[in-house]
C-alpha cells in the first residue's frame, strides 16, 4: 500500500508537469518552424502536428494553473 499523497507532493507533482509542459511545447514550436523553414513541402503533415501538439501542451499548462493557484492558497 501507498503513503498518502500530501499537498506538497501534489503541488510539486503539477509544477513539474507544467514546467515540463511549457518546455515541451517550445521544443514542439522551435522544431516545426525549423522543419518547416528547412524541410519544406516534404514535412508538412509532420509540422502540422508538431504545431498541433505544441498548442495541446500550451493548453495543458492553462490547465494547471487554477489546480496551482488552489494548492498556494
């Protein structure tokens, strides 16, 4: 059986997943630009969902914000 998770545990637990979140999705952004300006026409589909799963991270990091403003109050 597990410990029980703690507040602090969490809270670090949803400021990693964020930090991870937000550096995943410029990585994600850097490297469709970088395809689409070096690669061209052969990559499209590729920096389509690079772009894609760039803006899926942004809106995760939105997410967890509230959950992180809730757990500093």
């Amino acid at each position: 059986m597990s410990t029980p998770l703690t507040v602090d545990e969490l809270r670090t637990a949803l400021d990693e997943i964020r930090q991870t979140s937000a550096r995943l999705g410029a990585q994600a952004t850097n490297l469709a630009a970088r395809a689409d300006h070096d690669l061209g026409r052969d990559v499209a589909e590729i920096v389509k969902d690079l772009r894609a799963a760039a803006r899926q991270l942004r809106v995760t990091q939105l997410l967890l914000e509230p959950a992180k403003a809730d757990l500093a109050a």
